[in-house]
C-alpha cells in the first residue's frame, strides 16, 4: 500500500514546490492559517522528514479550539457553540 497522495507523488520537483506556493498564497485554507503563523512541511514518506516535523511540533503550546472553551468554559451545550449555531 503506497502512503503518498495522488497529487503529490511524482511530480518533479519544481511543479510541488510551485503547487506548494500557489497554496501558501492564494488558497482560502492556507493562506490565512501561514499569515497567523503556521507553517507547511514536507513530508517525504521518509523517516527523517517524518522527525523534522515532529521536531517542529514537540516546543509548541497548542491553543484550544473555540468549541473547546465554549464547551468547557462556558459549558454550553453542543447547539449552543459556534460551530453547533452553523
């Protein structure tokens, strides 16, 4: 069973990283996300690119989500959320 995406493998090189850009800069999803602060990494199906990601995620302090203070902080009930109004 292969790991890597239809869109993503074997594609040379130069296409990835021009796909990758365009979705930094103009797609709905990621562009907001990497102007706040996110980043992107590549993962290779390899286990160093594997280990540079995790390398990147074990020194941060995650955030909790919106539905998570309401929920627990406000104790609304799951329709009364943000996400439960939507």
């Amino acid at each position: 069973m292969s790991l890597s995406s239809p869109m993503w493998g074997g594609v040379e090189p130069g296409v990835g990283e021009a796909r990758e850009a365009e979705l930094a800069r103009e797609d709905r999803f990621f562009e907001p996300v990497l102007e706040n602060g996110s980043q992107t990494a590549r993962h290779e199906n390899t286990l160093l690119p594997a280990q540079s990601i995790i390398r990147l995620l074990i020194d941060k302090h995650p955030l909790p989500l919106q539905i998570q203070k309401e929920l627990v902080c406000e104790r609304k009930d799951v329709v009364e959320t943000s996400a439960g109004q939507a």
